[in-house]
C-alpha cells in the first residue's frame, strides 16, 4: 500500500527538499500557492521514479483546505507523513510600527492556517501518522515582533497537540533545522553570506533521519 505524505508549503526551501527526499517511498501531496514551482517540483519528483499530486492553494483558505482533506480521505482513506513547512514572512518592523494588514495576515497563515489544518488532518493521521512542525525561534530578537509572535503561537499549537496525543498518536514533533539559504531567511537577512549556510537537502536528509 502506497504511503502519503501531505507537505504544506511544498514549493520550495525546506518543503522542496523534502518532498524529494519522501517522494521513493512516499506519493507525495504538495500544497503550496505557486503553481509553476509545484510543477517544476513535479517535475523533479518524476525524475527520481516517484508520483505527487499538486495542490496549488492558499492555507488560509478553510474551504480549500476542507476540500483537499476530504479528497485525500475519498482517493487514499488516511494519511501517514504531515510536514508543516508554510510560513508567513512578514517585513521586519519596530513592535510599534507594525502594519495592521502585515499582522493580520500573520496571525491567518501562521496561527489560525495551522488550528484549521490541525482539526482536519488529525483525522487522516488517526493514531498511527506523523505531524512534523518546524521551529524558528525569533523571541527577543528586535524588529521579529509580527513573526516570533505567531511563530511561537504556531509552535504552543504544536506542542499542545504533542502533549494530548503523546499516548494515544498521531505521533507530534516539533523540530528546529539550521540556517537555510531559503527566500524567507533572506527577506529577514539581506545581504547575508549565504555560504555558511546548510543545504536544504542536507536539512531534508536530518529531518527524515529524525523521524
């Protein structure tokens, strides 16, 4: 029986990299809203022998997201692999000079995105699935405000979860990989020496070593 795995946030970075490195053993469910970078991730997908089927939608959207969770119940009954790796970035900005829109749409794709996600998976998890979450911890650090804030809520959710399913499953990990070249670390860090940083298939290839 094929295994699947659902990627949100499956175009590139970190989400890419680990849908390629699942997509052998695993077919491959890709949400992302870029279409083209879902299809050149088919593309590679394909190449290595293995199948996905792409999603391009918005996380935020509670209908679509309802949609695709019951067309993975109607065509495959369950899941067994949730990699959470959607994030909104918002411009970094002084706690008292944030932007009322850029908050709100942290607050809907990092906070209330993965409390609807997390209500329509679990059921396809049921107790035996894997729910991955990737930290980034951003607290402290001056101009994060809008993204530590709802990151760190997206992790409490997380961990929330972890502890009521800890006995009875879907098993609930909260993981936190090194630098990435992403386009999301460089919206935050411009100019940085990219060098230093890990591959994201090298991440890919922890994670999965992790689970």
């Amino acid at each position: 029986m094929t295994k699947t795995a659902l990627i949100t946030g499956a175009s590139r970075g970190l989400g890419a990299a680990l849908a390629e490195a699942l997509a052998p053993t695993y077919h491959i469910i890709a949400v992302a809203r870029t279409t083209g970078a879902l299809e050149e991730l088919d593309d590679r997908i394909q190449a290595k022998g293995g199948a996905a089927t792409l999603a391009p939608m918005d996380i935020t959207n509670a209908d679509a997201m309802a949609v695709l969770c019951r067309g993975i119940h109607d065509r495959w009954g369950n899941l067994d692999l949730w990699m959470h790796c959607a994030i909104h970035a918002p411009p970094l900005a002084p706690a008292d000079h944030i932007d009322a829109k850029d908050m709100a749409k942290s607050v809907s794709g990092n906070i209330t995105a993965t409390s609807t996600l997390i209500t329509y998976v679990a059921p396809l998890l049921g107790s035996s699935g894997t729910a991955v979450f990737f930290d980034d911890p951003r607290q402290n650090q001056k101009f994060f405000g809008a993204y530590a804030a709802t990151k760190a809520a997206q992790i409490a959710l997380a961990r929330a979860w972890a502890a009521e399913t800890a006995n009875i499953g879907p098993d609930v990990r909260i993981l936190t990989p090194e630098p990435m070249p992403t386009a999301t670390r460089a919206r935050f860090f411009p100019g940085e020496d990219r060098a230093p940083l890990s591959d994201t298939g090298v991440q890919a290839a922890e994670v999965l070593a992790q689970l």
